[in-house]
C-alpha cells in the first residue's frame, strides 16, 4: 500500500511539472493569483468540489483584472490533479485606472490558460479589440486537445478617451 501510495505522489509531482512545462511552451500567461474559494460538495475522500475564482491581468494593458471563477472537482482525482473539471465557468473584467491601447496591439490574441485537466482541456482568455466603440473585449473559452466546446463567457472594458 505504501508502495502505491508512493507511486501516486510521484505520478502527481509529474503531472504538475509536465503541466507547468506545458503552460510555458503555449506563450501565454497561466493564471496564479488565487482570489478566493467555495466549497459546494463534500467529499468523504480527497478535497471538496468548490467553485474557485482567480484574477488573470492582461499582461499588455495596464489597469485591466479579469476575474474568472470555475468548477474545481475534489474527491482522490482532483486531489491527485487527474480529474476533468467541468466546462462551467463566469468571467467579468474591470478597469482599476485608465485604460489606454498601446499602438500595435493585434486585434485578437490569447493572453492566459487555466488548466482543467492534465495537459487535455484548459480555458482560454482572449482579447479582442473593438475600435469602433473604443473597448476591450475579454472572452473565457473552454478547450480540448482535440476539439473545442461551446462554453463561452464574455465581458467588455471600455478604453478612456
């Protein structure tokens, strides 16, 4: 049993540097400012399910949070950091200063990752520009390896000036 128990702390160790590895070689952001969490299911074994929120900064525009609250699944899987957490997911962004778009900001690009699962299915923030009504458009997706899905969320900031 210990063997086995020692077996599964090293596979968890593995799992998380392999996902840390993963997130640098994607050239975006991984979300790490945990703002805060609620327990919403008990598990007898391993963590309670919750529904976590964390902030992701927009790493170009200044005075820019999102923040992005999630399903996170307990029980042994989520404690070992193997379970699939599911596609529920809200999303609001607010400005904390004036917001300005420097020159040259594409019009579309991926600015962070959350993992839901090892190396399978993450969820997405996008910026999008919207120069005709001078705001910034941050919409959450959730994806998978092979093909992507329909949850979706989507909130607006507006650019001062």
């Amino acid at each position: 049993m210990r063997r086995f128990l020692a077996g599964c702390v090293m596979a968890a160790a593995l799992i998380g540097a392999a996902s840390m590895m993963f997130g640098a070689t994607i050239g975006v952001a991984r979300a790490e400012t945990r703002v805060g969490a609620v327990s919403t299911n008990f598990r007898l074994f391993g963590a309670n399910d919750k529904v976590v929120v964390e902030r992701l900064d927009d790493p170009k525009i200044p005075n820019v949070a999102c923040y992005a609250s999630f399903a996170k699944t307990g029980g042994v899987k989520g404690s070992l950091g193997v379970a699939t957490d599911p596609s529920r997911f809200g999303l609001s962004c607010v400005a904390t200063g004036k917001v300005t778009i420097p020159a040259g900001l594409p019009r579309k690009k991926q600015i962070a990752a959350i993992s839901a699962s090892f190396l399978v299915k993450h969820f997405n923030l996008y910026r999008l520009v919207d120069p005709d009504h001078k705001a910034l458009v941050y919409l959450l997706i959730s994806t998978k390896i092979i093909h992507g899905s329909p949850a979706n969320a989507v909130s607006a900031v507006p650019v001062s000036g």
